[in-house]
C-alpha cells in the first residue's frame, strides 16, 4: 500500500468518523425507540451555538500555536482578535443559556442534584466570561507580554471551556433525554 492510499484511508475515516464535539445528548438514540427521540430545539440550539464557539477556539488555538519570537506585537495582535471572537460567542452563549426562556431555565430544577449543578454553570459562565474579558484587557495594554505565560492562561481558558460544555451536556442529556420511566 503506497503512502497515497494510507492517507486516503485514514482521511476517509476521519469523515466517516462520530465527531468527538458531540456529546451524547444531542445524538439521536438507536434501536426500538429511535424514532421516537428527537432532540430538543433548545439543546439543539446550544449545539449549534457551541460548534460555532468551538470553530473559534481552534482558530485561537492555531493563533496560540504560532510562532511568535521576534515578532510578540503581531502574535499578540492575532491572539487578541481570536480571543475577543472567542469572549464575545461566549458572551452570547451565556446570554442564550441563561435567558427566562433559555437552556438552564428550562432545566427540571426540581431534581436537587441538576438544581445545585445548574447553579454550578451559571457560576462557570461569570468566571469564563470574566476571565477571556481580563485576558483581553492585559493583551491590549502590551503587546510585548510574556509569549509564554499568555498561552498558559488562554489555554486554561479553552480547557475551562471545554469541561464546561461537557458539563452542559451531561444536563442536558439527563434533562431531555433520560426516560425515569413515569407514563410508562
């Protein structure tokens, strides 16, 4: 097998692949009851606006990664501009999430366990959004900052981001995709 067809079959089964970013909430369920699972439209809001989120975090991932010795302004100038895309979808997300008719609201908060961890991502929301605002602050007051350190705090910010959604989605699975087997 030449070096060619290799790529071709794992570039074939990259497409062919269960995306890792969805998280089981949000995929239909198979078997006798799999027609009669659709996915709520508020989680499959939330996806949509998580895939967009997470396209913006690998762009400033990609701007994280890129070389940036004797060259820290344009660097910083780059990583601001996708972290402020990053902050602002996050923004957005949070005033999604949070709003009367929104995600977390419509969450069965009469089980105490989703109560206190709903409270838990609205707390994370704050302290992300909080966080991706300061960053931005200390990258546009100097651009020579420490290349190093900038990448260390942006990438907890993304691993932040990242648990947070896991987080989101186990909710939002139990929420509207768990049967407790009443009505049966």
């Amino acid at each position: 097998m030449s070096a060619k067809e290799r790529i071709d079959i794992v570039d074939e089964a990259l497409e062919e692949s269960f995306p890792a970013s969805d998280p089981p909430g949000w995929t239909p369920v198979t078997g006798a009851r799999a027609a009669a699972v659709t996915p709520h439209p508020l989680a499959m809001e939330t996806r949509t606006d998580y895939d967009t989120l997470l396209k913006a975090m690998e762009k400033l991932q990609a701007a994280l990664s890129a070389a940036a010795s004797g060259r820290e302004a344009q660097w910083a100038k780059r990583v601001e501009k996708e972290l402020r895309a990053v902050h602002d979808l996050l923004r957005a997300h949070v005033q999604q999430a949070e709003r009367t008719d929104g995600l977390l609201a419509t969450i069965d908060l009469t089980r105490p366990t989703l109560m206190r961890r709903v409270e838990a991502l609205k707390a994370a929301h704050q302290e992300m959004t909080k966080e991706a605002a300061e960053l931005l602050q200390e990258i546009g007051k100097d651009r020579q900052q420490d290349v190093a350190y900038l990448r260390q705090r942006i990438a907890g910010l993304l691993q932040k981001i990242h648990h947070h959604h896991a987080d989101e989605a186990d909710i939002i699975f139990e929420t509207f995709q768990t049967d407790i087997g009443a009505g049966d």
